[in-house]
C-alpha cells in the first residue's frame, strides 16, 4: 500500500463512528467502490468512507489500488501533506514505496512489511514509488482512528519487515497486519481491539477462520475471486459482515487473497475531512490553519517537489452526525 493520503480537491465531511450505525448479528452488505486520483499517475478504488457505511471497528479509510502497470511511469507520487487523530496503515502486494515523514524517518516500504505511522496530534509525509521501481503496484491504503485517550499522542513511525502468520485448514494462510488475529499478534502499536490481516485462498480452499463475536468485520478482495460466508466477493469490492461471528467460512476456487478488516464497534462520534481526524469543527479548522501556516506539522525533507496546500473548508460548520 502506498500513500495514505485524501488528496480530493473538494473533500467531504465524513461523520462518523458512534455505536447506533453498527449491526449487532451477521450480515452480508457490499460495499461498492469509488475511483478516486491519487497523486499524479495512480488511481484508487474508495471503499471506506461509503455511503452505506463509514467504519469498520476504528478502521475509517480503505483504498485499494492496482495491479497498475509503472514501468513507464514515475509511479506513486504523493507529496508531504499533514494527518492528525489517526493512524494510517501502507500494505503492499507489488511494488516499493519510499516513506518520508516530518519526523525525519526515510524507509522504503516492501511487499507483505508494514509500514505505520501513528499522526497523533500532528505530522506530515510523503510517499513516492522509488526512481527505479518494479513494474507493478498493487496495494491497499488505510486510516485507523485514534481513540480520544490517545489522539493527541506522540507522532512516531513504525516499520515492521516480520509480521506472525496463521496457517488454516485447506489452503488458508494469513498474515495478521496489525492487532491480533487466531492467537498471532502483530507488533504494531494500537490503541484499540482491531485486527488487519491480509488472507491468501490457495485454489480449492474451503475453510472456516476464527473470529471474535464482539468484533464487527469486513472482507476486501484484493486478488481473484473468494467467496466470503458463502457470498463470492468480486474483485473491487467489500462486504461488511457485522458482529455475532464465531468463525468465518471461507472458500476459493482460483488462487485469491483478501483484506480481513475488523474491530470492536468505535463508540466516539469522529468528524473526517481532508487528512484530519477530529471531533468537531474547530479542531479541524486549526488543523487547516496550522497547516497553512507552516506551524505544527514540522517539515518533510528530501521530496522532489511542492507540499500538498489544504483545499478550502466547506462554507458550513462540521459536525458529527
């Protein structure tokens, strides 16, 4: 995954969280997908925030990009650009991506590493494909919002090259990307019960997974065609599946992967805009202005370019709904 950036020109108020919205039994909802440019050669499948559903757990953003082919082209080119009150996660399943961030981390990002970096109360980065890079990028971008004991923490990054590995019956291996998943933990830092795992399906798999019964989940495809509690999953797609699982089944006629999203609903009601993570309109509009004035975020070194500038705030107040 590359950036984990917002970089709509005109962003929408995303109101979000809060427990009313959650479905408390199993369900099987897709969610469709909106392609959306990022940066300057990329184009990324949105599939949170959707219309008809805003989180998942603390998870608040998915993209899902590629297989895109770069040989020709410069790739992924995000420049240095602010976050605040969330986490943002960087998955990859092609490709390379070079980290820069204003606390004066430089890291190139690899398939199957996890690359986090917690914003906390305020940082700011870039990510760029390397000059010379792999023909494909392929990848899912992701936002996990900080609880409010914690969102005014320390900025600091993380990069992760090991991560545990479950392996299933029949096929099934996963990576557990962040939180726990089947008893494997990942050593990334959260601040809420959630789990990211990206789920491989060897062609013929038929298999029940694990899960936790206060967890709500979700199920992104990222590569061939899974079915997912008996539903198949096309490729850009998600189904959000609720809460009251013991175990999910899983099955796969071709070789295929997916994204496993999932958490204990987020109680807080948060208000999204841009690349900003709040609570109500004040906090983001001196987020904006902070941004603006150079002040705060801290400087990204080394990116061949101008920063991204913060488009203008919608004329009403933001609110959580």
């Amino acid at each position: 995954m590359v950036d984990m950036s917002n970089l709509d020109v005109r962003p929408p108020v995303a109101a979000c969280g809060g427990r009313a919205d959650v479905t408390a039994e199993p369900v099987r909802e897709v969610l469709q997908a909106r392609h959306m440019p990022l940066g300057e050669s990329t184009v990324v499948r949105r599939l949170l925030p959707n219309l008809g559903r805003r989180m998942v757990g603390a998870w608040c953003f998915v993209d899902h990009y590629g297989p895109d082919d770069i040989a020709d082209q410069p790739g992924m080119q995000v420049p240095p650009h602010p976050h605040t009150g969330l986490q943002t996660v960087s998955w990859l399943h092609d490709g390379e991506v070079l980290h820069r961030d204003s606390l004066g981390c430089l890291q190139t990002v690899r398939p199957r590493e996890l690359a986090l970096m917690t914003a906390g109360r305020a940082v700011a980065h870039s990510e760029e494909s390397p000059r010379d890079h792999a023909r494909l990028l392929h990848g899912a971008q992701l936002w996990v919002a900080l609880p409010d004991a914690h969102r005014d923490t320390a900025p600091a990054f993380e990069h992760h090259a090991e991560l545990p590995r479950v392996a299933g019956g029949g096929g099934l291996s996963a990576t557990v990307v962040l939180g726990e998943l089947a008893g494997a933990a990942s050593p990334g830092t959260t601040y809420t019960p959630i789990v990211g795992a990206d789920v491989t399906l060897a062609a013929g798999t038929d298999t029940r997974l694990p899960v936790q019964p206060d967890f709500e989940y979700a199920a992104l495809t990222m590569s061939g065609e899974a079915e997912v509690d008996g539903l198949r999953l096309a490729p850009e797609s998600m189904v959000y599946l609720g809460c009251g699982r013991t175990e999910l089944p899983l099955r796969a006629d071709v070789d295929s992967s997916l994204m496993l999203l999932g958490g204990e609903p987020f109680a807080e009601r948060i208000v999204m805009w841009w690349n900003f993570v709040g609570r109500h309109h004040d906090e983001i509009d001196r987020a904006r202005r902070d941004w603006a004035d150079g002040t705060r975020f801290g400087e990204v070194r080394g990116y061949a370019g101008p920063r991204l500038e913060a488009p203008p705030l919608p004329p009403a107040p933001l609110k959580p709904r």
